[in-house]
C-alpha cells in the first residue's frame, strides 16, 4: 500500500492555532509527566532499574531467534498454540481463521498497538465481525471512528462534553451529561453486556516469556481480564520485540512500566497467563513481525525495538503536548513515533524526524534507555543522504554550506546582514514570505562581528 | 499452516543471518533495592494511594464484621465467599460450569498469597479461584491474606513466586480505574468497584 506524505506542520496547524484545546492538551500531558517523575524519584535505585531494563531487552533483541524458539516450545508445551506473521495481512488473515473456525460473530477486545497497526478491527468488521475495543479510551475513539492519539490515553485529545455527546448519540445517555463519573458508570452497563456476549476474547501482550512461554498483560480497567475469562477462546498478539528471557525479568519492568506511563506503582492488573485456561479452552499466541526483523538488522535504529510502550516519550514531548497525537498520522505517535515510522516508510513519515527541538527530555524519561532525540537527529541526516528533503531545505542547506567554506564571503554576508537588520524598514522583514517572523521579532544587531573584535583586542601574535 | 510456516522460517532466517554480539544477561542484585523497615505499613500507605482500603485484623471471624458495617455489602444479595472461615457466601461458584452463570455476583471475598509493600500489590495465583472471573466480574472485591507473607519489592516478588506452576495469576493493586475521561480518576471502570484487602497475622 502506497502510503500519502504525512507533512507534520499543516496535520498539526489546527490543533497547534486552536487556542484552547492545544494548551488544554499540554497540560494534561504536562500533569501525567508530573506523576511520573513523583513515581521515579520515589524510587532510588531507578537509574539502576533503568539500565538493567536496557541490557535486558539489548541482549534479548540480539538473540531474538533462540528466544523465539525457546518461548514457543515452552508456550507449545503449556497447550497454547503459536502462530507467526510476517506481516499485518498474515496476522489478521491468522485471527480470521482462528474466528472463522470457532463460527464467531462477536469479539471483545483489550487495548492492543499491535492490532492498530495491523488494522485488525475494520478487516474484522469487513468480514462480517463485530469487534468491541473495551478500553474505555479505545471504545470511545471507536464510536466516534476516529484512531487513538496516544498509546496508552487513547482519548486524551477529547474533551468530556464531546465524550458526553458520543455516548448521547451510541448509548443513550443524557444530553449535556459530561462528568466523568456518570460517562464511565454508563460504559461500564454498555460493556458489561459486550463482554458477557463476547465469543472470543483478543489482547494485545505487555510481555512474553522465552523461558515459561508466558504471556503478561497489564491494565486499569480489568477489561483484558474479563474480555478472556469468560469465552473459552483467548488470541493475544504480539510483536516479536515484547520477548523477555527470563521469568525473573519481569520483576525491572513491573516496576518500570506504570511508573512511567501514568505515574502509578504498578497497574491495577497484571496478569500472567501461561497456557490455555482448561482442557476445553485455547490459547492462541500470534506473533508478528511486520517490519521488526529488518529493523533489527540496521544498527542506527536497532534500540528502538527496546521500546515497552508507556508513552513517557510524548507525555514529556514539547512538540507533542501540542500539535496532538493525529498529526503524526502513525499508529504510534511522538518521538518513538518518528524514530519508528520513517523505518516503515521513509519518504512518507520525512517530516516526523524534524517534529522534534532535540531538547532531550524524550531521551532522559525512556525506561529502557532508548537514545531517542540521538535517533531522531540520524534519522535527519539519512533523509538527506537519501534525497528525501524538500527542496527549500536543500537549496538553503547548500548555500550554507557554501558560505561556511569561504571565510572572506561570510565575513561579507555578516556585515550585510548587520547593516540589513539596522536599516531595512519593518514592513521589509516581517511580511507573509519570512514565515519565520510571523510570531517571532528579529534580534537587534550588534555594531561588530566577533572577528572584527577579535581582530581588534586579541590581534598581538 | 503452511504460510505460518514458511512466516516463522523466513523471520527467523532473517535474525539469524545478522548474528549480533551481545552481553550477558545481568544479574538482579536484591541489595540494591529500595527495603522498608515497616513493610507491611508501606503496603497499606500504598494501597491507600491506589484505591484500596487496608484492614489490619487478628481473627478471620472480624472480617465478617467489618464487611457487615458496609453498605454496600449488607444489601448484597449474591455474595461468593472462598474463604470459608472468614465468611459464608450464599452462592458456591463451583457449582457453576459455565462463567458467564456468575455476572451477577455482587461480592467475592478470596485469599491472596502475598503482598508487595512498594506497590500495594497482592499476588492471586489461580489456584485459589474456581474460575478467574471471579476476581473480575463481581461489583466488589475482599482479598484475605496473611500480613506475615510480605515482600518489600517485585524482585522479591517474583522470587517468591519461583517458577510459575498454574496457567494464571495475577498481581491487583486496587479497584479497577481508569482516567481515559480528561484524565479524571473514576474508579469502578470494568471490574470491581471497591477492594478491600484483610490482613491477617
């Protein structure tokens, strides 16, 4: 599939010149991030934890095929069955079997990024299959059919009054209602009948383990555990970069990841499940693909299959807390968005790599140590590499390039832009063709350059 | 079958025609971790923080008690009880072959094995439990655990737990929650509304 060009400054322009949902937007993110420092520095040796988490998950990436073969003969053994998919239409195609064979019309569904990015829930409605997201924030984004703009906070672009009016409009609850007490008792009654109908139960999964052939899924709501409790059919599906080696593992990133995500100790469930329930159930594991094994094998971006998803990146992220998550137009939004994505597609994701001032902050919350504004600053020298820039870009990168190379040429230009700031008129600078200056005063000049100063005062040898 | 087949020999060529060196795994070092000298205050301070109501108790029959000075627990009308010495529940779950006969339960009391001081975590192994959905689709939640079975942090925890032997367990720190309404906290999302947790000596 041939993907448009995702260009991040028009798919952020109207939620950036809103001006009350996007400092709205900012602060609520700006309050998680808050948590989660709380939650980080209540704990002390959280440096410590970090840097395990990373050698853990660096060594599993580079062993990743043994891990592989060890989980699935574990899981195997345990009475679960394994599936692989190489790519998004092998997954779903491997859930519609497994759905067509158990006659299903029904399906519950927990929070998955995965099934996101495979598109599972429309090829699934394409076939005839009712598909229920029981994540509240995900069930909300589905009657409104939109997408989630944040991993973790599928909903946190919407405001109460509009989840007020889509609830009117799907379940029948008061108009004007907006509080948020009375919106989630309403869902609560609406799901209640989802799961109890629900035919087969679908996850996604936080972590899988080579060594049992475990799977654990973490949430708040319960709504995994009830959506797999009560059909005999449980199908989780993961990527394969979810692997962790060793049961004992579990214990960094219990820690690591609701910390980090919302800012709790740890989510209010967090499941283990190793095998089919009984004899009479079944267990399907698919795991995917799509794209990670050659990700895998480019060295620049390899750590970003270290990646546990909790979000910490865009909480924390300037740009993000801003233009929201649809204008990144990815399953996974933010800065591990945009190191992600361009490695799908590079020429229709160029512009995510420079939705980023470089200020860091990504990098320092990343529980597993992902050196994510590194990543995003390759990400901009390989689209040059490539050709991939615009041509304003290039044009004004080569005449810079240009000047740099002749010390005499730039000491010429400074001197006329010196003299151009002091006396071009206003109206000169600021108008409609220097975008620059559309919310921005130039500075004022200074009388000489730092050669010409240098030259003057330190000149003696 | 044979496109599945053919997927997981192509993915896993694909790994292993890039051979990376790596680092041995590292090792947890248990002393590094943050200890409590109280424990089992830490636990109850958390819980408290995530929702949970802690009651400190020296008999199982003060559970009954306590439970009866609830509301919500004296107009119950279907109340599941597995632990038999605390309190008597007038529906037997495992008479029941099919979960779905349980969405109407509107107390479960249940044992929990240990508890986790950092997070205000309690470790349920499946073992204990009839169906898993018990811990999930009751109105409200009472676990009973020992105060002497208590880990300082989820190392210890998983230590603990050593090799998993059943085909479920789940640690629950607190009702169920969510803030995916402009990130107010409602609890009571799915599961159970309430989650009382007795701490026996």
């Amino acid at each position: 599939m041939k993907l448009p060009i995702v260009d991040h400054p028009t798919a952020a322009r109207p939620f950036v010149t809103n001006p009350k949902r996007s400092p709205w937007h900012d602060k609520a993110l700006w309050f998680v991030r808050s948590k989660r420092d709380k939650q980080a520095k209540g704990v002390s040796e959280w440096e410590h934890l970090r840097e395990l988490a990373s050698e853990i998950k660096t060594h599993t990436v580079a062993n990743l095929a043994d891990y592989l073969e060890k989980f699935e003969q574990a899981a195997t053994n345990l009475g679960a069955t394994v599936h692989w998919a190489a790519d998004a239409a092998e997954h779903n195609e491997i859930v519609l079997k497994i759905l067509r064979r158990h006659e299903t019309l029904r399906i519950v569904k927990s929070k998955s990024m995965l099934t996101e990015e495979c598109g599972l829930n429309h090829f699934l409605e394409n076939n005839g299959i009712e598909v229920v997201d029981t994540d509240l924030g995900e069930r909300i984004v589905q009657l409104r059919d939109e997408t989630p703009s944040h991993i973790v906070l599928p909903a946190i672009h919407i405001k109460k009054e509009e989840v007020g009016e889509t609830f009117h409009q799907h379940l029948g609850t008061e108009k004007g209602a907006s509080d948020p007490k009375y919106l989630t008792e309403a869902a609560r009654q609406h799901l209640r009948n989802k799961f109890l109908l629900g035919e087969v139960g679908i996850t996604g999964v936080n972590f899988a383990i080579a060594e049992t052939g475990g799977i654990v899924v973490c949430t708040n709501e319960g709504n995994a555990d009830l959506g797999v409790s009560l059909p005999k059919v449980h199908i989780a599906c993961m990527g394969i970069e979810k692997l962790i080696p060793r049961f004992q593992d579990l214990s960094v990133f219990t820690r690591l990841l609701a910390r980090s995500a919302t800012g709790q100790p740890i989510t209010t469930y967090t499941s283990h499940f190793h095998g089919p329930r009984d004899p009479d159930s079944e267990l399907h594991i698919v795991l995917v693909d799509n794209g990670r094994t050659r990700l895998r094998g480019n060295s620049e971006f390899r750590d970003s299959l270290n990646c546990i998803r909790c979000g910490a990146c865009m909480n924390t992220c300037p740009v993000y807390r801003r233009s929201g998550g649809h204008s990144y137009h990815a399953t996974v939004p933010g800065p591990i968005g945009s190191v992600l994505s361009p490695t799908r597609d590079a020429k229709s994701y160029k512009s995510l790599p420079y939705a980023c001032s470089l200020c860091g902050s990504c990098t320092d919350v990343c529980p597993v140590k992902i050196p994510l504004h590194h990543q995003l600053l390759a990400w901009r020298k390989e689209l040059v590499g490539r050709g991939l820039l615009p041509v304003s870009k290039r044009v004004s990168m080569r005449f810079a390039s240009m000047l740099f190379q002749r010390p005499r040429l730039f000491a010429v230009a400074g001197k006329c832009g010196r003299t151009a700031l002091r006396v071009l008129p206003h109206w000169m600078t600021h108008n409609r063709l220097n975008t620059w200056t559309i919310a921005r005063e130039l500075p004022s000049p200074p009388r000489e350059s730092f050669r010409e100063w240098y030259g003057r005062n330190r000149n003696d040898d | 079958m044979n496109a599945s087949t053919s997927s997981r020999r192509s993915m896993l060529d694909r790994i292993r025609t890039r051979p990376l060196d790596s680092n041995p795994l590292p090792t947890v070092n248990p002393s590094r971790m943050t200890t409590y000298s109280d424990p089992v205050q830490k636990f109850v301070e958390i819980l408290g923080t995530v929702g949970g109501q802690a009651h400190i108790i020296d008999r199982p029959e003060q559970i009954g008690e306590t439970l009866n000075a609830i509301e919500v627990f004296t107009n119950a009308r279907r109340i599941a009880s597995l632990v038999p010495e605390a309190i008597q529940g007038d529906v037997d779950p495992s008479c029941f072959d099919d979960p779905h006969g349980l969405a109407s339960l509107d107390w479960v009391v249940a044992p929990g094995e240990f508890i986790v001081a950092e997070n205000g975590a309690i470790w349920v192994d499946g073992r204990s439990l009839p169906h898993r959905v018990l811990l999930f689709i009751p109105q409200y939640l009472a676990l009973v655990v020992s105060r002497s079975q208590v880990v300082n942090h989820m190392h210890e925890a998983y230590a603990r737990i050593g090799t998993p032997t059943t085909n479920f367990g789940v640690f629950v720190s607190g009702p169920s929650k969510t803030a995916d309404i402009e990130q107010s906290l409602v609890l009571g999302a799915h599961g159970c509304r309430t989650l009382q947790v007795f701490l026996l000596p």
